[in-house]
C-alpha cells in the first residue's frame, strides 16, 4: 500500500489560542491576574506539542507529520482485499476509484457509516463483492481542525472575495463553513469555495454565489471555521496544554509538599499519576474510540 498527500492538511493544531484563553481568562481574572499577549507564544506551542502528542497516541501520524488534519489523498492498493479499509479517517468524499486502470463508477463504491471507519466496498448491482486488481483511491478525509483568525485587515468585495492585506487564510481551504463576526454588514456563515493567502471566494452555505457588500479593511474582524473534529479530543488538547501552562513553575515530581514545623514533600516515583501510552488515563479513555491500531 502506498499513500500520498495531494492537498496536505493545512493545520495540525487540535485547539486555538481563543479556546485556550476563553478557559484561561476567567480564572486568571479571578485571581486578580492577566494572561498578557507576550504568553501567546508560548501558549500556542504549548497546544502544538499538546496536539502533537495527541496525534501520535491516536496512530494519526506518518513519520514526523501529523495527519489527523483534513486533506486529499490517493492511495494505492495492489492487492486489495474483499474489504479495504482506508487509511485517512473519518472520509468525507471520494473523488475517484480505479480498478486495475479503469474508473469505477462511484455508484457501485459504498462507504459504510458515512465513512468514518474508512470501510470501502466494491457493489456490483446493489451487492458486495470482490475488487479485482490494483486499486487506486482517491478521496478527501481527515476532521476539519479549529481555526480562528481575527485581524483589522480584512476587507470584502461585491464579487464575494474577502482578502487581507496581512496575507492571512492560508490555514483555509475548500468547503470549509466560516463564522465571520465583527463585520458591519457581511457578518455571518459563509462557505469556502477557494482560498489562497490573502483571498478567500466566499458562497452561501447552499454553494450559490455567495451577496457580500464592498467593506474596506478597518473594523477588527473575527474569522472562525466549524470543527468537525470530535470535541473530546479537542477538550483533551486544552487540558494538556494548560496542565503544561501551569505546570512550568513548579517541580513535576512533587506528589505534596507540607509547610508548618519543617515541612514535608512527597516524589512520584515512575511514571507521574496513572498514565496510558504516556498520557493521563482519564484522557486516553476519552480518546479510545479514535485511536487507530497503524498508519502508514
């Protein structure tokens, strides 16, 4: 089996910086503290690694890449069995399906459960059957990460363009559903029929042309794609990556620590806490019904 990535994934980023400090902020603000810009750095690497780490125990990465992000892939079966399993999940859509050479018409391919195993049938007449010869897949899969963009430097065209003079969106691509607030009059859902850096070609979320008003930049403007990823792991991004925020400060190996008369201060030994595959057991159970046995 070989695979390649057409379209690579554009992020790999499990969790945004907003989701981060919407939790992060109210505590802080309640201990009389602020979570200054100088800390966004830090804090997104903080999600990278988290994100990175997630990926790995999930089995969605190839090499040193995550693949857990959405993305086109074609890949090549030589002898496939009566039952391909793919190995990009959840599948969206597929483009092509050739046996030995020829096209297969899409009608006889069935995607079981919508695709989110990866499970590919050949049907012949309504009915499984064998695939005969090499196969070549070729198909869009993967969850559609969160991203969220917010700038004073966008600005929208009649022709249903959006573009940013700072050369943002290149985390967007195709099909993506947008959440556009700060706007005065172009606020709202929108679908991504094409982006590149710095321009976007918006559509109604039905696919028809997409009646924005010319608005030049100036108003701060929020750009948020919807998530298909599943929100345990997304809530498990957050949770490592803000037990690593606060955990810079203080020694990892201390269990307790008493102060009165001397005190007293107790080491994990091993491993810290009850952990899976070098993660948290309450999180890696939250995870368990995403995680793959192996990706190639």
């Amino acid at each position: 089996m070989a695979i390649t990535a057409l379209v690579p994934p554009t992020s790999s980023a499990l969790a945004t910086l907003e989701a981060f400090l919407d939790e992060l902020t109210p505590a802080a603000s309640a201990a009389g503290a602020t979570i200054p810009s100088s800390e966004h750095r830090v804090i997104l690497s903080l999600i990278a690694a988290a994100s990175s780490q997630i990926a790995r125990h999930l089995g969605r990465r190839a090499g040193l890449k995550s693949v857990i992000g959405f993305a086109t892939w074609c890949e090549t079966i030589a002898a496939p069995p009566r039952t391909v399993w793919l190995a990009r999940t959840p599948v969206e859509s597929l483009i092509e399906v050739t046996e030995n050479g020829v096209v297969v018409d899409l009608d006889d391919v069935d995607l079981p459960d919508d695709g989110e195993a990866g499970e590919l049938r050949r049907l012949t007449s309504g009915v499984p059957g064998p695939w005969r010869g090499p196969l070549t897949v070729t198909y869009r899969a993967g969850w559609r990460l969160p991203y969220s963009y917010t700038v004073a430097t966008i600005a929208f065209a009649a022709d249903g363009t959006m573009t940013d003079a700072a050369k943002g969106f290149g985390r967007l691509m195709a099909g993506d559903e947008l959440e556009i607030a700060g706007s005065t009059a172009n606020s709202g859902p929108w679908l991504v029929q094409d982006a590149t850096h710095g321009t976007v070609t918006l559509t109604e979320l039905n696919g028809s042309p997409a009646t924005l008003a010319d608005e030049v930049a100036g108003p701060e403007i929020t750009v948020r794609r919807h998530s298909t990823l599943p929100p345990e792991i997304e809530r498990a991004a957050l949770i490592l990556a803000k037990t690593a925020y606060f955990g810079r400060a203080r020694d990892p190996l201390v269990r307790r620590e008493d102060v009165p008369d001397g005190g007293t201060t107790e080491y994990w030994v091993g491993s810290v806490g009850a952990r899976t595959a070098g993660l948290p057991d309450d999180l890696a159970g939250q995870l368990a019904p995403w995680r793959l046995r192996a990706v190639t």
